[in-house]
C-alpha cells in the first residue's frame, strides 16, 4: 500500500558523555591517565572491523584494571606517546576467567596493527591462534582459563619506537560474540636500569641494551629470557648461567681520550662455571692474539676472572682468580696491556657454561671505575707508620690515612695510590710489593733450624718425606733420639725469639689455604703413639713428588690402618703477616720439638703415599688433627717511605713468641678471617667423625668410580 499503516513516538531524547574512569598506568616512573576513549583497532590486511562496538571494556573505580566481555578489540589514545627503546619492559598482571579465542595487549603507532611492520602485540591466552606471526608475540608462559600471570615482557626486544595507542582485544568469532573474559591490571612501562661506570670524578651509563658477543652459537638465546641483571642503582651487573654478552657505549671512548687509563671493579663468584671473563672491547669478536690480521683493532681485551675449563686460547689477561665467595678488587692499567687499542665501545661478559641446561655459574662485577690519568699523591711526601701486623689490609689502611694527612684529592684509594706510586700495572704487583716489604723486615730476626739440625739441610727435607735415620730407627734398637735429635733441642732456644725459617721442600710449598699437618703412624721410643685420627684415603697424585708415583690413591676410612696421630697448625692467606712469618716456628714445634724430641716422645714415619708433614693438600684426607697456634702479639713493623728514592723499607721488632693447644685445627681454622670456599676446602680434608664414607665416595665419583659395598 501508500506505507502509512504504522506510527512511533520518540521522547526524552538526551545526548551526554558516559562519565567513565580512566585507566591508570606508570610510564617510566610518572603517573599516567589514559583517557577512557573507546575506539576499535584491527589486524585484519584487508577492510573487517574486528571490534564488537557494543561491547565496552570496563575499568576499575581506581583505574588500575581494565576488562573485556566478550569480543573487544580496543585502543585507547596516549595524550603522550612514549618511545620504546632497546631496554623498554611492559610489566602488568593478566587474568583469564574465561578463555575465548586470544585475549592480548598492544603498544601501536597506528589502528591496524598489521600494517605497521613491527611486532608490537603479545598474545597472553586463548584457544584458537596461530603461534607464529610477524605482528604478535605469544608469550610464555601463556595463561590459562581461571589463571592469573603476572609478565614483565623486553618488548624492546621486539620492536622499538613511538607508541600512541594502548591496546586490549579478546577475540571471539562465534555467532553471539558473546562470551569471554579477560583483565589486565596495574600496567607499568619502565627501562631496565643503566649500568653506571665511574669516569674520574663523575660517571656515564650503559643502557641495558644486551647483544651477543662472538656468536649466537656460545650466547645463550633469545636473549630476552637470559638476561645479565644490573641492580637498580647501575652499580653491579650479575651473571646467571651462560651468556657471551656486550652492551655498546652510546658515545665510545677513544684511546686518545682515555690517556693513560686504569680500570677497577670488584668481583665474586658464587657458582662455579667453565671460564668467566669480563672485557673493554672495541668490537664484538672475542680477541684472538694468534692472528691479528683477522681484525685491525682485535688483540686481547679481556681479563680472566675464573677458570674451571681451562683452554689453550690466548684470548685474555691472567691474574688472580677466587673461589667461590671469596670478594676480589681487580685493578688494571688498560693503557699498559692493551695493544692496537682504538675505543672503548662495548662492556662485554663472558660467562661461559657449557655443561647441561647451560645454567651452571653465577657471579657478580660492580663499582666499575675508570680513571684516566692515575698519578701519585704521596711520591714526594716522606712518611712513616708502625702495623702490628704487616698484612695488605693494615698496610692499605695506614696509606690511607698518609693520604687523608696530604690532603690527596679526590676519593683517596689506597689501592690506587699504590697503583700509581709503584707504577704497576695489575692489582697483584702491589700486593706483592706489601708482601715483600713486609716478609724483608723479617729477615733480621731469622734463624735457619735446618742448618743447625744437620750440616746437610737435605736431611731435614728426607726427614719431612719420611726418610732418614730419625724416623726409621729406634731407641730399642740401640739407637738415641737424645743423641740424634739434640740438635733440635738446641734449635728450640731459638723458637721464642727468632723467626724459624720455612723449610724449601715441595710437599710445603705453595700452602695456599694457609694451613699444613703433621701425620705420624709410628713411635721409635717406648712412648705408645696416641691415635687421634682416622686415615680415609690418601691422593698421590696430590702427594706425587713423596709417594715417587704419577698417579694412584689408597683407601682406608674403617680404622683398618692402625694407630695415627696428626697435628697441624694455620696462619691464614696473607703471606705478609706475622701469622704467615711464624709459620716455620709452628712446623718445627709440631714436626720436630714437641711430637718427635721433647720427652722422646719418638712420634717418626708417614702415612704410606703421603709425607710426614706437608701443605693440607699433600696430606691424607682424615677425620680430625689436634693444633697448635703461635703468636707474637707485642711485635711490630715499622715502615717508612724515602721520597727522595721513591722506597719503602720496613724494620721488625720482634715480641715473645708463644705456643698454645688451639684444640682442633678444623675449629681453629674456622676461626681465622678466611674465605668460605678455604673453609669449604679445610672441611674436605678433615672431615669429622664418620665423615670418611662421605668423603671416600666423593674422591672415588671424582674418578668414575663407587665403592664397593
């Protein structure tokens, strides 16, 4: 018909704005309000509108939460845009109480997120979508329906650039586009923190911006999931597991600016890996000195800080390397080591852990400084100070305060000081030359026992093997330990006013945890030994020069090796101090006066495969030694400093030494300033009561081997 069959009537029409919240976000530390705007976005190439307009996301009273029912793809405009960089994180907590087929966020420049080029979406969650594409990430771990993650995703890692758009969709295409449920809550962007390095008075930072260095093939990728983490003030960046990594300088550092440049940083290890290095690169290749024509600028440029795999590449500088736990300053004139040296352009690490999952090693380097141009303070002041102790710490300690007195300018590092004033180049040669002035003051208040106990000072060296006439014959087969022996008891009228001197024989060189012992099986007097000991193996491969074998070990640990007696005595790490002087005093009361001498007590002969007296290393592994500590506490030593010839000379003056029982030498050493991993290793020596079958099935794993039962 005419079409005038019907009628409507509209009324009370009214347009206003929704009075919505707005989402609250944090942007690089600031307070952000993003305006509750609702327009759609898409991934489509083509002209689909994805978007359901009738479905609006919600957001919480306090703006920290948005969610979306039902189909919803959303974009809310930045009133200003921010830039990802390389060391951009977007961090938030997604929940999922109802899984439809993607639910994902987006940090878009434009409303097609395909067409942009970049991958700036990540998918959190859903049950039907592709796992790869060239404009969405999907995330690990993905959330699951009736799950809550919290993620803190590199997305610097994906794309970098400007973001005026933040995106929420859930995607559903089924007929209703109804169902679905998904929220994202307290939405932060934030920067990885910068690593921070001194530079004279002031300092520069890195960004966290981490690529691989060397290859791909030792890095450890994506290197998103295996980043070295830098704390929050930029002082120290830790190593988890393997990584061959370098983080470029935004403006490199040209030698010619560097000068005479020193570098200084403090490291630890708290896990064992293959090898670690740490290096001042001008490229990304891992130096190969063997062949310099690979690369103009390509020499060494890195410093080995440990070494548990040791390689035949001589690809860095070498230096002292701690255990486990044990803190080390390393101090570098790089001007001096550095061949071909063009510019400081990258902070590179390798940790390198091959072994397993690769996640094997930890440590930590902070307070990197650079100073370019490292002069003395002190050369031309004269000085002079008394330590009761001559150990590098109170020998630094005391140049310090020399330098607070001059007046010295800027942070007043003693280290340093030193650095400059004995023009080294690595932090070990002045703690050598605190040793050698400190040992050379010594000398003065020596005595050589050896040279007073026979003629032939090779008789001391057999007897501490072993050997001679002391330990293999005996007072009931006619012979006399008062008449043998009496040049020991003439000796002991030196051992509370002289420095002994420390015998120059291989099972007690290089003690390095400081500590050494006396074992004893025999006695070739009337006096019985007193077993206070159990024997669990002995390593001759550690004993090799005593045992005349290249190799072998023998096993005990069920008392099956009769009467043994062991006795030793400790004076620490530091090879400067008093401890450390008197250690000679300690192994002639042990090893000759007090257990072989004095009352004839007669105790002579070793543990088969193993010397009489040795560095804890060389001798048997077994369950407890008594002790014995000797002190000097009124000595001193006076140290003064010639300007005029740029010298240090140092004077001893030496107090009563005395003796005393320190009860067991595992608790003793337990006592001492040392490192955990020389305690660690003191444990593994002496091991306790019922601690042989521990410590046999360790040594025989070690060769692939398990006891019998």
């Amino acid at each position: 018909g005419d079409k005038r069959g019907s009628r409507s009537t509209y009324s009370n029409i009214r347009i206003y704005e929704e009075d919505r919240m707005d989402i609250k976000i944090t942007v690089f530390g600031e307070a952000v309000s993003v305006p509750n705007i609702q327009d759609d976005f898409t991934a489509s190439s083509g002209t689909n509108e994805q978007d359901s307009r009738d479905h609006v996301m919600s957001v919480s009273t306090d703006g920290t939460t948005v969610t979306a029912y039902g189909n919803s793809w959303k974009r809310f405009n930045l009133n200003t845009p921010f830039v990802v960089t390389p060391s951009t994180v977007l961090k938030f907590t997604f929940s999922m109480p109802v899984e439809e087929e993607l639910s994902m966020i987006c940090l878009s420049n434009e409303d097609n997120v395909q067409r942009n080029g970049r991958s700036d979406c990540f998918i959190l969650g859903g049950n039907d979508f592709s796992s790869s594409s060239s404009w969405y990430t999907a995330v690990k771990p993905l959330t699951k329906e009736g799950e809550t993650t919290d993620y803190e995703i590199l997305i610097g890692n994906y794309f970098t650039g400007q973001v005026n758009y933040l995106g929420f969709a859930q995607d559903n295409d089924s007929s209703t586009r109804a169902r679905g449920e998904s929220s994202w809550s307290n939405i932060e962007i934030f920067t990885l923190p910068s690593l921070n390095i001194g530079l004279d008075d002031g300092s520069f930072a890195i960004e966290n911006n981490q690529v691989t260095y060397e290859s791909t093939s030792q890095d450890s990728t994506p290197i998103r999931d295996h980043l070295m983490q830098i704390s929050p003030d930029g002082s120290s960046i830790t190593v988890h597991g393997n990584a061959w990594r370098a983080m470029p300088l935004a403006t490199p550092l040209l030698a010619s600016t560097l000068g005479d440049f020193v570098v200084s940083f403090d490291f630890v290890m708290r896990e064992v890996g293959d090898f670690f290095q740490v290096c001042f690169e001008d490229n990304l290749e891992w130096g190969d000195y063997d062949d310099p024509t690979d690369n103009e600028y390509d020499p060494k440029r890195c410093f080995e800080l440990n070494d548990y795999d040791p390689t035949d590449n001589d690809v860095a500088f070498r230096s002292y390397m701690p255990g486990i736990g044990e803190p080390h300053r390393y101090v570098a004139n790089l001007s001096k080591l550095f061949e071909r040296f063009n510019e400081f352009k990258y902070f590179a690490i390798v940790a390198d852990s091959d072994a397993g999952d690769k996640s094997g090693g930890e440590f930590t380097i902070s307070n990197i400084h650079i100073i370019t141009s490292l002069t003395s303070c002190l050369k031309d002041v004269g000085f002079s100070f008394t330590v009761s102790d001559c150990t590098a710490e109170n020998f630094l300690a005391e140049i310090g305060e020399r330098m607070a007195l001059a007046n010295c300018p800027g942070n007043r590092d003693p280290l340093l000081e030193l650095m400059a004033l004995f023009d080294a180049t690595q932090e070990m040669e002045v703690y050598k030359e605190i040793e050698h002035i400190c040992q050379s003051s010594y000398k003065s208040a020596e005595y050589d026992f050896m040279k007073t106990i026979s003629s032939e000072t090779q008789l001391v060296r057999e007897f501490i093997d072993g050997g001679t006439a002391l330990n293999y014959e005996s007072d009931s087969g006619g012979s006399s330990l008062a008449k043998d022996g009496a040049a020991i008891g003439f000796s002991d009228e030196f051992a509370s006013t002289h420095i002994l001197t420390w015998p120059k024989h291989h099972a007690l060189d290089l003690c390095d945890i400081g500590a050494a012992m006396c074992c004893w099986v025999d006695s070739r007097s009337d006096t019985e030994l007193v077993d206070n000991t159990d024997v669990c193996y002995v390593d001759m491969k550690a004993s090799r020069r005593t045992a005349h074998v290249a190799d072998g070990y023998s096993i005990y640990g069920d008392s099956s090796e009769g009467a043994v007696n062991c006795h030793g005595f400790a004076w620490g790490i530091d090879n400067g101090s008093i401890s450390s002087a008197l250690k000679g005093n300690a192994l002639f009361k042990v090893g000759f006066m007090e257990n072989l001498y004095r009352g004839s007590k007669g105790y002579v002969e070793q543990v088969p495969g193993a010397p009489m007296c040795g560095c804890m290393d060389r001798m048997p592994v077994v369950t407890d030694a008594a002790c014995t500590h000797v002190t000097a506490s009124e000595s001193v030593v006076d140290v003064t400093f010639n300007a005029a010839i740029g010298i240090f000379k140092a004077k001893f003056t030496v107090g009563t030494i005395e003796y005393e029982d320190c009860g067991s030498l595992k608790d003793h050493y337990e006592d001492l300033a040392v490192e955990d991993h020389n305690r660690d290793f003191m444990d593994s020596r002496i091991v306790g009561e019922g601690g042989c079958h521990g410590a046999i099935d360790d040594f025989l794993a070690g060769k692939g081997l398990v006891k019998a039962k």
